[in-house]
C-alpha cells in the first residue's frame, strides 16, 4: 500500500513482484465408474487405497468389473482415483434399495427409531442395531451399538462396529440421538419418529434377592429364538448355575447370569459375546449383537429340585419377549421390531445409467464427476463384460458410452482408456471389433489395449480370470508419471504389469506388427522382463491418420500443460490489459515452462528450441483489448517415444596397403 510522507523520516514500501507461480496439476488421477455392491450411488468419492475402496464399496464383487480394475490401479502404481457406484434405474427388484427397519417403544407398538442402511444394497440386510438402557439415566438415556454381521460356517462374524452411547430423544439435548449417530457412523443413518423411548419397566427388585441364600443356585432355562434365518435358529441353555453363595442385589445377580451365560459353551458362539445389564427393576438379557433374537422363554421363577427355595424371583421376573438386536433388512414384525425395507443391489448398469446426466440433481452416472475438481484418467470397465452372462453390458451401448466418455474426457481435458470386451480373444476377432466400434470414435484423447490380462480371482477360487486392462494400464501411467514424468511413454522394459499371469492372447512380433500402425497398443510377454505394454498410441494414432497427437505421453502433456495454464493464469482475468500485464504473463508462464524444460520434458538443448511464451501486442491488438481479450500464444517441442529403434551394422574390409 503506498505510504504518504507526513513527517521527516524513513517510510518503507512493500512493492508487489508480478510473480504469480504456476504449478503443475496431477497428472494420474483415475476415475472409475461402474456397479458396486455398496457405497453412495451416483457420487463421487475419494480414495486413496484399495483398502479405501473396500471399506467404502466392499472390495472385489464378480458382477463388478471395475472392482478388479481398482484393485489393478493401486497394484500397479496407482495412489489417487474417484469412484462412482451406479446402478439401473429399473423398477421393482431391479432398483437398489437401503435397508431399514423401525424400532417399535417397550410398552406399544409406536415406532421410535428408524434405522437405515448408509447406501444402498443387499449390504445393509447383515446390519444389526441393538438398544440397552445401562445409562447414567436409564428413564431418559439409552446406548446403542450397530454391527455388520456375516454368517460364515454357521459362525456370527462381525465384521465392523460402532457404539454410541448415553443418547437421548430430547431434540435439545447436546445428546441428541439422530444428530450424534448420523454424525458419526458410517453404518447407518437414525431417524427419531417423535415419541420417548423410555426403559422397559418390570417388578424384579433388590428385596427379592434379599432372602436368598444357601448354594446351588441355578436358572432352569434361558431360549432365544432368532429372527435372522440363520443356523441354529433358536439356543437353550438348560440349568444356568448362578454359582454358590446368596444373591444379595439385583446388580449380583446380573453379573452371575452374565458370567454364566458366556461360559456355557453354546452351539452358537453368539453367545460369547453375552450380556446381562440392570435396567431399573429388570434384567435385560442379550445374547450378542451378532444374532438378532426374540425372547421365547427365560424361566426366571423356578429352581431345580435339589435346590429348591435358593432361588427366589417372582414369575412377574420372566422377559418380556423382545429383538435383542433389530435386523435391518427384515420384512417381517418380531416383536418389538417392526416390518423394515430389505436392501437390494439393483442390477447393473446399462448404456443411459452409466453415462448418466449432467442435468439431473444432482449428477448422475459419469456426470457425478462434475462435482470433482480433477481427473485425469477415465475408467468404464463395465463396457468390455459382453461374454453372454446375465449383467452383461448390452452390446448396442457400448457405441453410445463409448462416444459419451470421450466427448465427457474432452471436455474434463482427462483420457479415455478403452477396454477390449470380453468375447474378443484373437487378432481376426480384435480388428473386426476395431472395424465395426472403435474406428467411429477414434479420438487423439483415448487409447486401447489389447489383448486381455488374466490373475488368479480370489472370489473364484484362485481359478484364472479374465478382465479389461483398463485399471492396470491407468495403474501404468501413475506409475510412470511419479518416476519418470507424464512425457514419458508408459510402455517400454520398465511397464511390468504387476498381478498379470499371463494374457488370454499371446501376441507375436508379426502380429505386434499388424496392430501397431492401426493406433493398437498390444500387451506382451518377453522373457526376463515378463508381461509388458508395448505401445504407446491414441487412438487417433494410426498411421494412416497421419495425427500430431499420435503418442499417449505427447497428448497427456499437452492435457497436463493445458489444466496447470489454465489454473495459473486466473489471477490475470480483470487485470488491466496492456505491456505490464503482458510482461507478467511472460514471466509466470515462462517461468513454468523453464521449470520443465529443466526437468527434461522437452526436445532442444536450450530454452530457446524447447519452448516459447508470446503475449504482447502481436498476439492482442486493440480490437482484441476493446474486447477484453488478452491472448497468451505458448508453443512447445514434446519428447517423442523412440518407437523403432534401427541398428545398422556395417562389415568393414581389412585395412589393405597399396
């Protein structure tokens, strides 16, 4: 800020530079959208690993193509991408749907809470929410746990768990239970229903206890039937011993029930994981949150004969039947849990679900990228499943999405990567296909590889299959772009493919030979070095195009070039237009440039050969200024790929004196 001098003295003057540093965007940022059997639908969501990637949308699926390919990018050198769940908009049972449940109060069927699955999908039927009132306030508070539950070899097994506890239904509360879980579990998301949920009443009390003493004390029965349709379907454990000694409280008597129930040794192991709490006057009994349960009987009242009289609890004792843990997903009333939506995958998606719209809100399909800030790399694996199973892509749209993610690509300034459909297995099949699809869309912003890499699937059995390159080529790029630059061809000695077996095509030099002048990139296998990419063409790079964007690694800089000017020069719009803005605009955008040419991204020994920045009053005249217009010409030579390497060697005569 200009200082204005009112009394002798030294002023000091902050005199702004004109530097304005452009830096270079990301250049392997990936994006996949497909059919996931979880996470948010038609949303785009960041991951960083393909554990991300499992915690989110559950890892590798069979009728999910694109899962295989998430796990290929960050196999081979992938660190950052975008996913996008869809799925068809069908109805009936072809949609996807969340599960959901209510959760009706104690003393009547008024439902209290509602708890949804957080995405949809046949997912959400495994979750289980459990409410228990051992609270600080038992009439005003309750906790409430939720459990993702598989049920492998007859066994509970809870994957994942979430507790929230001392909630309340007051709305005012700091507390409040629909703000407190949906703020904080990835699970489910919880709707109050406006009624109280106070604790279940009963008439055990602390003076039953009082009277008894002597030993022996044991519980003739405890049964739960479970709600679950899982094996066994109802447990009974007959003559629970309460252990020696008389039973002073109601608190002794919880904690002796508890301890015996957990070292029973039931057939269900649900059971290890028992709990017995106090509830006012109650004893509430749960035999894990792995099993949701209804109560059928718990012989509370009586004793075995050879101690009779040591156990005294009034018959009014006996639990009330109850869900010990609500099953999201149930359609049917149990008790206390009311009839609940089951979550559905839906079935995948076709041709219009996966291109989505741009004009839907929010975005649907690929267009749910429109909320991202930036990719690089578009991934649709869903386009290459045509082998004839039932949620194959339709044929008939693998045109329409194809047209629709290179035009999507162009204008995102990312690349198309294209995966060569599954039925399409030898040389004569790949250039018919090429023939009849790819030739209508070939564009300088897409590429396509061929053939097919094949690894062992572990949903399978570890039997060979089959997938789309897609993923493990966007893998490539990241790789190379990190180790060597974006103006480096991924394709070469140092382009393993990692967890690549084999190809379902060995390709030989012959017919490398066919394929590469048809813009192909093929993938082989050389001794020592193992399965290789041995291309690196758009699919504008056939030879008979004769196209300056021929090579990947020249079309990916020139995007990457694009993306970073485009972002570094947005402090210029409003500026005065005239030599100082000029003059700064040279500065900046040369300044980047430099950088890369330093960096060894272009051709030429010196600046001077390698690049140029022109910005002044040959590039803007005053037309252009009377406009607003400033236009900014930059020009550079791009590293292209020694794609044939010609020795020639000579046989020299011996020297000969004449």
């Amino acid at each position: 800020m200009p200082v204005t001098p009112t009394f002798p003295g030294v002023y000091i003057e902050e005199v702004p530079s004109g530097v304005h540093p452009i830096t270079g965007v990301a250049t392997s940022i990936a994006a996949f959208v497909d059919y996931f059997q979880r996470g948010p639908m038609n949303e785009a969501v960041e991951i960083f690993s393909f554990a991300d990637f499992e915690r989110i949308f559950g890892g590798l699926d069979t009728a999910s193509e694109a899962s295989y390919a998430v796990q290929q990018f960050f196999l081979n050198g992938g660190t950052h991408a975008w996913v996008v769940r869809v799925a068809s908009a069908g109805g009936g049972g072809n949609t996807a749907t969340m599960a959901a449940v209510k959760a009706a109060r104690e003393s009547s069927a008024t439902d209290a809470l509602t708890f949804t699955a957080a995405s949809e999908g046949e997912w959400g039927n495994n979750l289980r929410a459990r409410v228990d009132w051992g609270t600080s306030d038992p009439t005003t508070l309750f906790n409430l746990s939720v459990a993702e539950v598989l049920i492998r070899d007859n066994r509970a097994v809870v994957v994942s768990s979430e507790e929230f506890k001392e909630l309340s239904m007051d709305s005012t509360n700091a507390r409040y239970a629909q703000t407190v879980v949906n703020d904080g579990s990835s699970l489910i998301t919880l709707t109050t229903n406006g009624v109280p949920l106070p604790a279940p009443s009963g008439s055990m009390t602390t003076a039953d206890f009082a009277s008894v003493a002597g030993a022996g004390n044991k519980l003739v029965k405890a049964k739960f039937t479970y709600n679950d349709g899982g094996s066994p379907a109802s447990d009974e454990i007959d003559n629970v011993d309460l252990g020696a000694g008389p039973i002073s409280t109601i608190d002794d008597a919880a904690g002796r029930l508890e301890a015996a129930l957990r070292s029973a040794n039931p057939i269900d192991p649900a059971w290890a994981g028992a709990s017995v709490s106090v509830m006012g006057k109650r004893l509430q009994v749960l035999p894990g949150i792995a099993r949701p349960a209804t109560v059928a009987t718990f012989a509370a009242a009586t004793s075995d004969a050879s101690t009779a009289g040591n156990l005294k609890l009034p018959a009014s004792a006996a639990a009330e039947a109850n869900v010990t843990a609500y099953s999201l997903g149930a359609t049917s009333t149990q008790a206390k849990q009311l009839a609940g939506t089951k979550g559905l995958n839906g079935i995948p998606p076709k041709g219009t679900d996966l291109v989505g719209s741009g004009a839907a809100n929010p975005p649907t399909g690929m267009h749910a990228l429109d909320k991202v800030d930036l990719f690089n790399i578009l991934c649709l694996p869903r386009i290459a499943r045509v082998d004839g199973v039932t949620d194959a892509f339709p044929s008939a749209d693998v045109s329409t999405a194809l047209t629709n993610a290179i035009n999507y690509c162009g204008s995102r300034r990312a690349f198309f990567i294209v995966d060569t459909p599954s039925d399409v297995n030898t040389v004569v099949e790949f250039k018919a296909w090429l023939a009849s699809t790819l030739d209508a869309v070939r564009d300088k912003n897409a590429s396509v590889y061929f053939p097919r890499p094949v690894t062992a699937d572990p949903l399978d059995e570890f039997r060979p299959r089959t997938f789309g390159p897609s993923g493990t080529i966007a893998g490539l790029y990241s790789r190379i772009d990190a180790a060597r630059g974006v103006w480096k061809a991924p394709a070469g000695t140092e382009a393993t493919l990692s967890n690549v077996q084999k190809f379902d095509y060995k390709l030989n030099d012959s017919e490398n030979g066919v394929l590469n002048p048809l813009g192909i990139n093929c993938l082989r296998v050389f001794d020592v070095y193992g399965n290789l990419c041995w291309g690196a063409r758009t699919l504008d790079g056939a030879d008979a195009k004769a196209s300056e964007w021929k090579y990947v690694p020249v079309r990916r800089f020139a995007l990457f070039l694009e993306e970073s000017l485009f972002r570094g020069t947005k402090w210029v719009v409003f500026e005065p237009n005239d030599e100082p803005l000029w003059a700064q605009i040279r500065l900046n955008v040369g300044a980047f440039m430099h950088n890369l040419f330093r960096q060894g991204a272009f051709q030429g020994t010196t600046p001077k050969d390698a690049y140029f920045v022109k910005c002044d009053k040959e590039t803007t005249n005053q037309t252009d200024i009377n406009n607003g217009v400033v236009n900014i010409l930059v020009g550079f030579a791009p590293l292209k790929p020694a794609e044939f390497v010609i020795i020639r060697i000579q046989q020299l005569a011996g020297q000969i004196e004449t």
